[in-house]
C-alpha cells in the first residue's frame, strides 16, 4: 500500500474553481467551514495566530472573517500548488499562504496558536499519525481536526477515473498490471477509539473534546462538483452510496 499522498487535485481543475468560487463569494460558504469558525470563535482571543493546514482556495478565511475577525491573522499551506495560487488570486496580500504537507508542515514548532486541518485527514495514507504529530508540533495552544469518523476503522483507496476529471478518455484502464490505481484518493475512516489514543500517545495532557458535526442545513452539491459530491438525505450527509459521520476533535494543549 503507498505510503505518500496522491497529488489528484491539481489535475481537477473543476474541483479547484469550485474553491475559488466561495473564496471570492461567487458560491455560498460551506457549512464545515461555518461550523469550523464557530468552534474557533469560542477559544478565540484578539490577535491570535491561526494556520489553516489543507487550505484549498482559503475558502475557510471567507467564513472567519465574516464570524471570527475581520482582521484574523491567518495563513494556510496546501499540498496542491494550484490551489495555493488560486487563494493567492482570491485574497492577494491580506493573506499567508504556502505550498506544504500536511506530514512535515514547512513552520517551526510552536509557530501558531490554532492550528486547523479540515477534511483533510481522511485523504491521508495510513497512518495519520505523522500527521497529527505534525498538527500539534506547529501548534501553541489548539488543533482542530475535522474528519470522518467510522464504527470500525477502514482504509479505502477511492479509484478515480477520466471522468472524474473530465478528460475526454475512455475509463478502460483503472489499473497498473500489477493492480495498483492509475490514479485514487484515501478515503479513510477511523474509529473514535483509535483517535482517542493516537492523541493520548502523541499528546499524553492534552484535553481532548469531539464534536458531531450537525450544524448543516439541506444541500447538494452533486450539481456544482460531481455526482458523488455530498448531499443531505433526512438530516444525513450522503456522498454515493457512503454515509458520512462528521466530526471535529478539538485538542487543548
């Protein structure tokens, strides 16, 4: 099984429009990115320092500045260098942003005070425990993570295929010779069993809360980014077939 991230967003150029456009108003803002400033509201304190890690577009600084702080302190790395150059175009210099990995964050330990990572987690190949050690090296007080949550833990390799891109190719070969993807994405679940303890080993007396992500009215968004994007079927989050159980883990160092 690979170990690295899989770059795939960089070749969906739909996917990165569709960020911009809540970035720059064109489209409403997601409610994770409503019900992340929320949270953030509520350890937040004037002048804090907050990096934003799997930043997309930035599409997330458009709601904590309408909810947080107009003036939020804010910088967000992504691994896509066109989504980086998306949010720059969004925000110009009112903004920080840098191309980076969620594995080894390019800031020193202890640089910001709250530090998020949003959807992102799930899309990272097992383990994400280089990932969390991350999160909480950069951060001074806060890590808020939002991720899928599962009964059982599942590590699941989302096949992607020319359409999903939408190369005007053939979907006939998905896979190497040797069985491996042309190209997928991690979608992973994990218990909240297992996140307990993976933060109780890198984080021993830290406070650790998790949140059901329920903050959400009735959307779709299979129109505007394709036909597996989620949409909301009696009060459930719907991706496909999948069912999506949301949740924030909020850490207090």
């Amino acid at each position: 099984m690979r170990t690295t991230i899989q770059n795939v967003w960089n070749k969906d150029k739909e996917y990165g429009k569709y960020f911009y456009k809540m970035s720059t108003g064109q489209l409403p803002n997601m409610f994770c990115a409503e019900a992340a400033a929320y949270i953030i509201k509520k350890i937040y304190k004037s002048g804090s320092t907050i990096l934003d890690v799997g930043c997309g577009a930035g599409h997330y600084l458009r709601s904590l500045r309408e909810r947080v702080d107009k003036e939020i302190n804010y910088t967000g790395v992504d691994f896509s260098p066109g989504y980086i150059k998306l949010a720059q175009k969004a925000f110009g210099s009112s903004a920080k942003f840098a191309v980076g990995s969620i594995q080894e964050i390019p800031f020193e330990s202890k640089r910001f005070d709250i530090v998020m990572a949003n959807n992102i987690i799930l899309h990272v190949p097992p383990t994400p425990e280089k990932a969390f050690k991350e999160l909480l090296r950069v951060s001074k007080k806060y890590v808020i993570i939002r991720t899928l949550f599962g009964q059982r833990n599942y590590i699941t390799q989302e096949v992607l295929t020319n359409s999903d891109f939408k190369i005007n190719k053939p979907d006939t070969a998905l896979f190497k010779p040797d069985g491996t993807p042309m190209s997928f994405n991690y979608f992973n679940l994990y218990t909240e069993e297992y996140f307990r303890g993976l933060i109780k080993k890198l984080a021993p007396k830290a406070k650790l809360t998790i949140i059901k992500d329920l903050s959400y009215k009735k959307f779709d968004n299979t129109k505007a980014t394709r036909s597996t994007g989620t949409k909301v079927v009696n009060r459930l989050q719907i991706s496909g077939n999948l069912l999506l159980d949301w949740r924030f883990i909020l850490v207090e160092k």
